[in-house]
C-alpha cells in the first residue's frame, strides 16, 4: 500500500470518530433529562459531554497525524537502488574504502577476484602501478610472456628497447616511456633473453569514484610477433621459392628491372643463364623428393659461391639465373665457369651418389641489349647454343657465334632442345662403393 493511501485511510478514520463523538455528546443530555429533570441537571450534562467530546476529538486527531507521519518514513526495502554505495574499480583493486562494513568489505573483496579473473583471462599484457610508480598487479599472461611468477619479479626482468632517441634496459623505464606518451600506442622490438619479441604498448590513467585521477595508471603491452613472424614468412614466400629457397621468379622479374633502370657504360650488369645438366633422370628414377634435396642443395652451393655479391633466382624447374653487377670484383665468366665446378660435385644420397651438372648463357646490359626481356632472351639464346654442342660450359652472347635462325627466335617451349638421358646420372658402381662403405 502506498504513502498516500495510508494518508487517505487516516483522515477517514478521523472524521468516523468526530461524528460518533458528535451523536455520543447529543445522546447524553436526552439521557440525563429522563434521569434528572432538572433543567440545570440537563445543561451541566451538557457541558460535560461538549468538554469530553473536544478533548476525545483532540486526541483521535493527533494520533491520527502521528500515524501518518509514521507512514512516510522510507524503510529499508523502499529506499532506492541509487542511493547504494557504488564499487569503482580502482577502489576495488585498492581494497575498497578504509575499515569498510563487514558485508562491505565482502562485497569489495568479491569484485576484486571478478576483476582478477577477467584480467587474468586477457590475451594482452597488463599491468598496474601505484603514485610512487611501483609495480603493484601484473596479469597471468604478463607473467607468463616474461616469465616470471609474480609481480615483483618483473622489476628484474631485463630487456633491451631501442627508441628513436634513447634506449632502455629495464621493464620499469620501459614503463615510464609509455606513461610519458598516454594513450598512446606505441609499436617496439624488445630483446628479452636473447629472442626478439614485438609488442603494441599503451599506458592510461586510472580514475577514481569522482572521475579524478588517481595516480595510478595501467599498462597494456600486446605480444603481436607470432602475427610479424607470419607476416615476415608471408612475405619471404612471396619473394621466394618454397622448394629451394631461391629467390623466385616475380622477384627476378622486379630486380632486372630495377637493374636496367641504372645500367649505364659505367655500370654494367651480366645475366647468367643457369640450366642444370642430367637433373631429370635423377628426378625420374629416384622421384621428386630427392630431386627436391638435390635442388636445395645445389642452390646452396651456388649462394655459398656469390657469398653475398648477387642473388640466385629460380626461373624454372631446373633453371636459374644470377644478376651479376661486380663486374670489376670478378670478371661473370670466371664466376659462371666456377658455379659449374661446384654444381657438378657428387651429391651423396642413401645408399648412392648423384651428379648433376650445369650448361651457362650470359649476356650484358648496356653491350648486348638495352630492354630488359631482349637480355634475357639472347642469355637463353647463348644457353642453348652450348646444350646443342655438349653441356657443361660457359658460353656469352655473340652474334656471330649465335647466328643460328633457330636460336635466335623468341623462348618457345616447343623449340627447346630435347634433354637425351645417354649419361646416367646415378653411378652404379658408386652406389655399390657407398653401400660397402
């Protein structure tokens, strides 16, 4: 029932009680002039019943008013849901107010292990420091990134963070370049233990109930390199053969651009043309996984060679190709007639020996061509020319010697040579010599 009823209710049990006063006071002088003639009898029994009446009256009202004034006062279930008290998060990580209430306190300490677990569950880093600056709360997952147990480890955690300007060495002057950027998200490579690791920092403020600053602050640090180590893979293999690990082709194609772009009489640049000698009996005989091994490994020879001074490109199954620009380092014949040397050593297998070799065309940039795909074409056109006259050498483009009709038309699948199996690339009596060794 409500306030205002009960206001209603009280009022109407007053005025029931003044007209039952009313008819009592008019009943008692017919009463008295039945019992005592008397006229004076009959007004003094009057008057009494009038006084008693006032005083009856007084009373019926004040109680009623007390009634009423007791109706209004709230009680405990009608008091509302704002005027309770109201848990800010920096006071319940702080413990709540000082000497709070018994169920107080157990409330505070109830959203303080909530706010623990929700922290505790976070894919990101995060920790809390006091006024002073102090490391007070780390989360599971800080923890376990810099692995250490507790918070008060981390203040021995070392790490080295390069900055444009300055660099750091602890976690704690780490902290103090994200609380002096806020609300900032910084990205940096910090070297922990020896292994690179790529985070996304952020420092904010922490409020308190009046929506002023606490001094305290959180930290937010992001471990994002397993995302750089797949961006960095994504992009390797976008530039690279998965098979070997040579450079592939849509790089080659980007890098002899780039290399015409600045050939000049001061610096010209030689394209090796690279076929590899006897591959495919090795591939059909012993199938394609060691056909890959050889390749792999015949790659490896030939970057061990270049040791830095050009690239080896993978341009087709069993073709490469090399931009040499250190021309005044070592002359690209000298270069190409060692690459051959190398690249027909044994390759020792289980149970055998398998020997490739290696048949080389080159051409120059400005001498011979002055567009990149006319380059690559009169190195192919070298290149055949020594496949069709016995392999395993080392051949530059001259239009004398090159003047045969047929190699000097455009690269057409159709017109490449026909690869004869007469020398077994699998020796049988190495294979027998290994397997006795």
């Amino acid at each position: 029932m409500s306030i205002e009823q009960n206001d209603v209710n009280a009022s109407t049990g007053s005025r029931l009680g003044l007209v039952g006063i009313f008819g009592l006071t008019s009943a008692i002088p017919v009463l008295s002039g039945f019992l005592w003639p008397s006229p004076v009898a009959v007004s003094a029994a009057a008057m009494v019943a009038l006084f008693l009446a006032m005083v009856l009256t007084y009373y019926i009202a004040e109680t009623s008013i007390d009634a009423a004034s007791e109706k209004k006062k709230p009680t405990a279930q009608t008091k509302s849901a704002n005027d309770a008290p109201k848990i800010g998060y920096t006071e319940a990580l702080r413990g709540g107010p000082k000497n709070p209430e018994p169920s107080r306190a157990k409330e505070l300490e109830d959203e303080n292990k909530k706010l623990t677990q929700v922290a505790d569950f976070a894919t990101i880093g995060l920790l809390q420091t006091n006024r002073r600056g102090e490391i007070v709360y780390a989360n599971a997952r800080l923890l376990n990134v810099l692995d250490v147990d507790t918070p008060q480890d981390l203040e021995s955690v070392q790490l080295h963070v390069e900055f444009d300007s300055h660099e750091v060495d602890t976690l704690r002057g780490l902290v103090d370049v994200l609380l002096s950027n806020p609300c900032t998200e910084i990205e940096f490579v910090a070297t922990i233990d020896g292994e690179k690791l790529h985070f996304i920092g952020l420092a904010n403020k922490i409020r308190n109930r009046d929506r002023q600053d606490s001094g305290e602050r959180v930290v937010q640090l992001l471990d994002i390199s397993s995302q750089r180590r797949k961006e960095a893979r994504i992009r390797y293999y976008a530039h690279h053969d998965a098979g070997t690990g040579a450079r592939n082709r849509v790089t080659f194609s980007r890098d002899l651009a780039r290399a015409a772009e600045r050939a000049s009489e001061r610096e010209p640049f030689a394209l090796i043309a690279i076929d590899l000698d006897h591959f495919k009996p090795v591939n059909d005989r012993f199938g394609h996984q060691v056909g890959d091994e050889v390749l792999r490994a015949t790659v490896a020879r030939m970057d061990d060679l270049a040791d830095g001074r050009a690239s080896v490109y993978r341009v087709g199954g069993d073709e490469f190709a090399i931009l040499w620009a250190e021309m005044d380092a070592q002359d690209p014949v000298a270069f190409a007639e060692e690459l051959i040397k190398v690249v027909s050593k044994p390759h020792r297998l289980d149970g055998g020996t398998v020997t490739v070799g290696a048949s080389i065309g080159i051409s120059y940039m400005p001498r011979h061509a002055r567009k990149p795909e006319t380059l690559v074409h009169l190195a192919d056109v070298a290149l055949y020319k020594v496949k069709r006259t016995g392999r395993g050498r080392v051949l530059v483009y001259d239009g004398a010697e090159c003047d045969d009709t047929n190699l000097l038309e455009p690269p057409n699948p159709k017109n490449r040579p026909h690869r004869s199996p007469h020398r077994n690339a699998y020796t049988e009596n190495e294979q027998t010599a290994q397997a006795a060794s």
